[in-house]
C-alpha cells in the first residue's frame, strides 16, 4: 500500500520526480484528496438514495415488476448517481500512478464533477417519464463523461512505452469504448419508449444495454485494475507478469457475443458469450481467491466485497442460463439477475473500496513529517460489518422476488440502507481524520 504513496509524492518539499529517458516523469500522482473526497461523497449519497429507494420498492420487487416506477428510480440511481462519480474517483487515484503519468487537466476533472451530477436529474426522468429532467441530464452527463474519457484515454496514449506498467492499457481502453457504447444504447433505448428499434423489442435493449454497462465498463474495468489492486491491499503476493491482456479481450468478445445474442434472440450466441464472460471472471475470481488465501493482513472490505461479488456474478450466470434453457420463467427469473449483476457485483465491488482509497489518498497528501499508519485512517471494522450487511441484505433481495415474499425483500432492503449508512459513517469517520489545513 505504501507504493501507491511514495510513487505520487509529487510537488511537495523535499521530493523530486524521477525522470523518463526521453523527458517526462516515471511516475504520476493521483487527483487532490479533496476533489476524491467529493467524488465519493456524491456518489455514497447516491447509493444511500438508491437503497432507500430499493426499500421502498419492495412490493414491486416482490411482484417482479422490474418495469415499475420505483424499481427504475433505483436501477438509474445505481447506475447513474452511485457508479460515475465511484468509478470516476477511483479511476483517477490508481490510474495515473499505475499507467505512470499524470491527468493532463485537472481542472477538466473539476468542471466534470458537476456535471456528472446530471446522473440525479436522468433517474427521475426515466422514471417519471419527464422529458425536462431527463434529457437536460443527459446532456450533463454526457458532457461529464465526455471529460473523464477524454483524460483516461490521455492517460493511456501518454504512459511510458517500454516501461513496466501494472495496468493494461488494453483494458482501460475497452472500458472506456463500452461506457460510450452504454451511452448511445442508453440514448436509443430510453428515446424511442416502448417502440422496438431496428426490430429488436425494447426490452431486450434494456438487456443489452445492461450487459454493456455492468460487464463491458465496469466488470472490465475492475478486472483490469484488480489484478493489481486486490493484492496491493491485502498486502498478498502480486501475480506474474503478462505479455498480452488475454482476460480483457476475451471479455469483450464475450460481452458482445452475448449482447448480440439477446439483441437476436439467439439463445445459443447468448449462451456462448455467457459462457466466455462466467470463465474469464471465474479465472478473476480464483485469483481473487488466492490472494485471501495469501494476504499478510486481516481481510477488510475490499476483498470481502471481491469474493462476495464473486459469488453474486456466479449466481446471476446460474441464474442466466437457467432463464435462457427455459428452466426458470424471465418473469420470475429477471429480477434477482439484475439485483445479483447490478447491485451485488457491479456497485458491491465499488462500493467495497470506496473507503480504502479514501483512506489512502489522506495518507498520500498528508503534509511533510511524521504521518500516521494507514490502520488509524481506516475504520476496519465498520466497512467489515458493512460489507456483511449489504452482503445478506443482497442475497435476501434476490432470494425474495424469486419466490414472491415482501418481508424478505423488505429485510434484504433494511440491510442495504445499513450498509449505505455504514459506508457513509466509515467515510466519514476517514475523512474528519485527516490532516489539519
């Protein structure tokens, strides 16, 4: 954990850039702690929104009735209010230290904040079906997304050739093209209502465009990072190596394999890329399993919420194929998938990490002189019993709308707030423990 530091002390009394051959520098630095502190304070008040939400659409969850106002509400508060800002923070504390350059413009990143806000006002657009708010905040979103593409790919074309880097430029790369992809499916879909495009129904557009968000942005994107991430901060050995980014390209074909086959109704393509998708992150996720196995340290949430996730992706894929082979309805089936994708894998996974980085960006921009040990800017236990609750709370929303029970669902919904509630104490109780101005 400490390299993530000492690689991004840059600009400070007493420190000095290490110099490329060909000019530059060796390493870059992460965004200023309190451009993450809002990031991820925005995006935990967006997921507490969504949870709340949730709860409140228990009858609805209950009835399968993904389609119904408050289940959409949620849905787009997840995607839209939680995961830009989360993932977008996130993106910019490891990327430039791990692709060895720093953002080329910062103040794009501030301007981009903002603007990413726009996620809060598409969520009740959709929802409440109101033009005023949802294409204004698309517009906001877009442009806001538009920004953060722009610096990631520039961190991908400026980093250091011929030089060890822990990232796969590859990876971040399909991540980026997939969350553009998102964007126009979301822009199509969400434009023509209820009215099938290029004839294929807009229902199975919504899967689509699912699929692409949950597994090409951001399975990709966690896949890319993890690989490096998961060991660095369980303090675990790293994993040799690689000439080629096999994992990440075999996703993407997997993805789109699998997109292509619900778009034509094709239950063979769908399972084909199904298949090439649960084998690539089940290689992720063995990985993942040897480096709890492995660790110097006590678990903590971030790897607690990988293996959770893990296990939340494999029963949404038993749950996919069993829908697909017609053993479970869609009707009763749909629900839970997107709970066990969305929910439990896609925004568990971020959430897990959320505090941990923020903790270690106090550490990284703490003033010059005596600093303290990471442990005592991070409430181990809180984010532990958070990661236990949103992982309960999870399984008994899905295990709920299969077999139709509102108290369980219900149940599951109260955990989640919990877990909201924790994550937001956790981060809290991190940041007021930072430096003095």
């Amino acid at each position: 954990m400490a390299s993530l530091g000492v690689m991004s002390m840059r600009g400070r009394p007493g420190t000095k850039a290490v110099p490329l051959a060909g000019g530059g520098r060796a390493v870059g630095g992460p965004i200023a702690l309190g451009m993450l502190g809002a990031f991820f304070g925005l995006a935990l008040l967006g997921f507490a929104a969504a949870a709340v939400v949730l709860l409140l659409a228990a009858p609805d969850l209950a009835a399968r009735d993904p389609l119904a106002l408050r289940p959409v509400l949620a849905v787009h508060l997840l995607a839209l209010g939680f995961l830009p800002l989360a993932v977008t923070g996130a993106s910019f504390h490891l990327l430039p230290v791990m692709l060895r350059n720093d953002v080329g413009h910062p103040r794009r990143l501030r301007l981009a904040l903002p603007l990413l806000l726009g996620g809060f006002l598409v969520a009740p657009g959709i929802a409440w079906a109101v033009p005023g708010l949802l294409w204004p905040g698309a517009a906001l979103l877009s442009a806001g997304l538009g920004m953060v593409l722009i610096e990631l790919l520039g961190l991908v074309r400026n980093a250091p050739g011929g030089r060890t880097l822990v990232v796969s430029r590859v990876g971040v790369t399909l991540a980026c093209l997939h969350v553009v992809a998102a964007l126009v499916l979301g822009a199509v879909v969400f434009s023509r209502g209820d009215d099938p495009v290029a004839g294929v129904t807009h229902d199975r557009w919504l899967l689509v465009h699912l699929h692409v968000a949950v597994l090409g942005w951001l399975a990709m994107l966690i896949l890319t990072v993890g690989r490096t991430l998961g060991p660095m901060l369980a303090v675990a050995p790293t994993f040799p190596a690689r000439r080629w980014p096999v994992a990440e390209c075999a996703l993407a074909v997997g993805v789109w394999t699998l997109a292509t086959g619900i778009a034509v109704s094709s239950d063979a393509l769908a399972l084909a890329g199904g298949a090439l998708v649960v084998v690539t992150l089940a290689s992720f996720a063995r990985m993942m399993a040897g480096v709890a196995r492995g660790r110097r340290l006590p678990i903590e949430a971030p790897l607690a919420h990988l293996l959770a996730g893990a296990l939340f992706l494999a029963q949404a894929a038993v749950l996919g194929a069993a829908m697909l082979l017609g053993v479970v309805s869609a009707q009763r089936g749909v629900v839970a998938y997107v709970i066990f994708l969305l929910l439990g894998w896609a925004c568990g996974v971020t959430l897990g990490h959320l505090g941990k980085l923020l903790s270690l960006s106090l550490w990284v921009w703490w003033p010059p002189g005596p600093r303290p040990k990471q442990d005592a800017l991070y409430p181990r236990m809180v984010w532990l019993v958070e990661a236990a609750a949103f992982a309960v709370g999870v399984e008994l929303l899905a295990i709920g709308s299969i077999i139709g029970t509102v108290e369980l669902v219900q149940a599951g919904g109260v955990l989640v707030v919990s877990a909201a509630a924790l994550a937001l104490l956790g981060a809290g109780a991190t940041w007021l423990r930072r430096a003095p101005a």
